[in-house]
C-alpha cells in the first residue's frame, strides 16, 4: 500500500532531491506499522525577510485511533530539522504500536 503522503511548503522552495528524500523517509514509516491513514510532512523557512534560515519540520500522522504531531526546528540546516523529526515520529509510531500489542 501506497502511503498517503502530503508534502507542504512554507516560505521555502525544496530541491526535488530533498522532496524525493521525504517521500522515501516517510514510507520508511509503513514498516513499523502498516495502518498509517495520513502523513502531513510541513517544511517550514524562515522567509524572506531574515538572512540566517531556520526551518520548521511538523509531521503530522493520523493512525486508527491516535494522532501523532511532531515539531522540530533547526538553525541553519534543514537536513538536521527532517532527521530529528523523522526519528522523533518513527519511536512515537514504534511507542504506540507496542501498546496496542
């Protein structure tokens, strides 16, 4: 099964490699649990106003019977705010299947 992925961006233009990056991140999620009714990936800039970026990373996971929302931010460099967010949903998702076992 495909998983339902949206990929928002705010105020920040992604390299198609980086996009194909969250793509291929995000279905890493379906192996922990195979159920994911949505992911909402949002990447957020810092705009066009201040000179050193900072980025937003919000995951926004809907599984049968929860809802898992994850928010991190870094300073300068993008990769950092998608990794710490990604494994931040993957032991929330790993969390929540183990009670449900």
């Amino acid at each position: 099964m495909n998983l339902p992925l949206e990929l928002l961006q705010k105020n920040v233009t992604l390299p198609p490699a980086m996009a194909e990056d969250i793509r291929v991140r995000a279905e890493k999620l379906n192996h922990f649990f195979e159920r994911i009714m949505r992911c909402r990936v949002t990447v957020e800039g810092s705009g066009r106003h201040h000179r050193q970026g900072h980025y937003a990373v919000t995951i926004d996971l809907t599984v049968p019977g929860a809802e898992i929302v994850v928010h991190k931010r870094a300073a300068a460099n993008l990769e950092l705010a998608l990794k710490g967010a990604f494994n931040a949903v993957s032991r929330r998702l790993e969390d929540r299947v183990k009670i449900r076992a």
